[in-house]
C-alpha cells in the first residue's frame, strides 16, 4: 500500500489495519497492545513507542519501516541513508537504565529467542536498514522481558537482550558511528553480568568486538588489552560454560590478526593452531551469532597471511575453500575483500576485481563501505593504465 509522503504513523497504521480489515479492537487485541493506545496513537494523542509499533508491524505481517514516514522509507536522501535510523537505536542504548515501556509486553522466551536470531542474520548479512527498523522496538521487548520475567527465563532474557545490543556494534561500526558501536557494546556487557551461566562467554565475546574498532585505527596495544580482558572472563570456568569454548576460539582468531599486523608470523600461528584445536572440539557452531569453527579458522588463516604481507601463500591457502549452508555473508565477504587485497599486491588488478565483485554480491552493504575495499580500490585507480569500467564502476560505488 504506498500512502502519500507526510502521512503520520498513526494514520498509516490506521489505513494499513483498515487494509487488513481489521477493526480498532481487534487489532489490539492481536498485537497484544491496549485498546485505548491503540486508538489514541491512531488519532495522534499519544506517540508510538518502539515497542508499541514492533507489536504492531507483526499483527499486521509488516516491517517497522512501513509503519513509518520518511525519512524510514525507501525515498532517504542523505549521503549516508541509515543515518536517519540511528535516532530510535541510540535512543534505546542511553535509555537502558529507565524501566520498561509500560506498553511493551514481551512474547515467550522462545519466541525471542527466534527474533533475536533473525536480527542478528540481518547484521550479519549487512542488510542494515530492515535491522536497524526493527531494532530499537526489540530492544524494548527484550528489555521489559529482561525485567518482568523470572527464573530461567530472565537469565535467558538478559543474554537475548545482550546479543541483540550486538546489532548497534554491527550498524555503528559499518557507517563510521564508533561511539554508537562502543555504547552498544557496554549495554551489551551491561545486559551480559546478568545472563547467569552464559555470562562469562556473553563478556569474553564482547571483548573481541571490541577490538574491531581498535584494529581499524591500528592500535595494536588496546586490541591486546582487549582480548587479555576477554580472557579473563573464561579464565577457571568449565569447558562446558555455554559459549566458552566459542569465545576462547574467536580471542585466539582476533589475536592472530593482531600478531600479523604485528608482523610476527611465530605468534600468530600459535594463535590460529588453539583456535583449530578448539574448532575441532565446538564444530561449525553459530553461538553469541560468531560462526565459529574449522571453516573460520581457515578464513583467518587467509586473512592474517594477507596483513603478514604473505600474499601468494594467501591465494593458495584459499583455494578450494566451501562455506557451510548459512554462513553468515559479512565473513564470505570479508574473505574476498582480503583475496581482493591480496590480488592487488601481486598487480592481478581483475582478479582483484573479481573479488570484490564476489564481496559486492553476497553483502553488498560491507562491500560499498569497507574502509579496506576503498583502500583497494583507491591503490587500483592510483596503478596507472586504462581504466575498466569495471573499476570505475567501484569507484562510483565507494565515492573515492
């Protein structure tokens, strides 16, 4: 249904529930919100919270953008199109500390646990702006369920609520808002202290995001700290510690990207070889949403060869690499963006672009905003010769 630029969400809900055939009350009754909300968010009286329009969009088997009017829709003009979603999810990040949204009524534990699941695919698929829609009113669900549910039950909500904080990392760091992906990140540790036995692998996880914002401007020593502080989360607990062994795994895959910008080849195989030696006890496993396992150890083999400047032994420890049904499209991508980079080191200026082509097509979000495909890109414009249309094409994409 297209409603004309300016309508108000209240009225778009409205028209959207009449287009369903819905009456008032039935439709609060579905989406399990007040009546007397319900109609007075329609007539404009009160403002629909984030929780409020999520229990909506599902009543009505729609996204939360389409509840919403510009800029939330296709027609966003800004330089940066997700840079109007930040509002709602930076809003939710600095309001954890308040209670629940008196309207939020959080589904069953299973049922969140879905939901979470899904949002997380959509990071990991850099399919930004559908995430960031139904983020913030997924954060007020979790966080009420956080708050009024007990037992078992709460310790799940809380580890839920610390996994879809993951997602403002995801977004903030892909679009350059570091202090959005740093406060993601403490309420994700925030949430993480109250998990119960998925705390320790909940922290230690945490810690290697944090690294991610470290890496990129090259500050080497703070990425130690890091991951020796995600260490300590892990240190005396049982193997069997939810998590544990997936975190320990992903702190020895970061830390041999460390030691390879390092230039210390020794350090960082003995990294990659605890990590193999854990991926082989955990197998390929999506715990904490980090697809760890045998198939990523060998991903970053390749990708701490490329920052060890060992680009043709790079190549080659690539070749006939599979990726397992489902895995996740930003780390296929980042693999050809490190195949890329190692291509335009041994002057394969279109085999270069063949995988960035690759990257572009499995997560074309990543791909047009990577700092390290606009570095190729940039080093492929600067080679002299002809140039393709091919790379032209990558030049318009990433703006350079």
């Amino acid at each position: 249904m297209t409603l004309p630029v300016g309508v108000s969400i209240g009225e778009r809900i409205g028209a959207l529930r009449v287009e369903a055939g819905l009456s008032q009350r039935a439709l609060a009754a579905r989406a399990n919100v007040s009546y007397s909300l319900l109609t007075k968010v329609e007539a404009g009286h009160k403002p629909a919270s984030a929780a409020f329009l999520a229990a909506v969009a599902r009543a009505l088997r729609l996204k939360v953008g389409d509840l919403q009017p510009e800029p939330y829709s296709d027609g966003m003009g800004p330089k940066e199109p997700l840079l109007p979603l930040m509002a709602p999810i930076r809003a939710a990040l600095d309001l954890y500390d308040l209670p629940p949204q008196e309207d939020a009524r959080p589904r069953p534990i299973t049922a969140l646990r879905l939901a979470v699941r899904r949002i997380n695919a959509l990071a990991q698929a850099a399919d930004y702006k559908p995430m960031c829609a139904a983020l913030p009113g997924l954060l007020a669900e979790l966080h009420a369920a956080a708050h009024l549910m007990t037992g078992e039950d709460q310790r799940q909500a809380w580890g839920l609520l610390a996994e879809a904080y993951r997602c403002g990392h995801s977004v903030g760091i892909a679009i350059g808002l570091n202090d959005m992906s740093a406060a993601a990140l403490s309420r994700m540790d925030w949430a993480a202290q109250r998990a119960g036995d998925r705390a320790p692998g909940l922290r230690a996880a945490r810690e290697y995001l944090r690294v991610t914002a470290y890496l990129r401007t090259g500050d080497l020593d703070a990425c130690r700290r890091l991951q020796d502080s995600g260490r300590s989360y892990l240190d005396g607990t049982d193997p069997k510690t939810p998590g544990a062994l997936v975190a320990a795994g992903q702190l020895h895959l970061g830390s041999a990207v460390v030691a390879a910008r390092a230039q210390d080849v020794d350090l960082m195989t003995h990294h990659l070889d605890e990590a193999e030696r854990l991926a082989q006890a955990t197998g390929e496993t999506g715990d904490f949403s980090l697809h760890f396992g045998p198939t990523n150890v060998q991903v970053h083999l390749v990708m701490t060869l490329v920052e060890a400047s060992r680009h043709d032994r790079a190549v080659a420890a690539a070749k006939g690499m599979r990726f397992p049904a489902g895995w996740a499209p930003t780390r296929i991508g980042h693999h050809h963006i490190d195949l890329a980079r190692a291509n335009r080191w041994m002057a394969r200026p279109e085999a270069a672009l063949d995988h960035l082509d690759a990257a572009f097509a499995v997560a074309p979000q990543q791909a047009s905003r990577h700092p390290l495909v606009r570095e190729t890109v940039s080093a492929l414009s600067r080679a002299g010769g002809r140039r393709s249309s091919r790379l032209s094409a990558w030049i318009a994409r990433t703006g350079i």
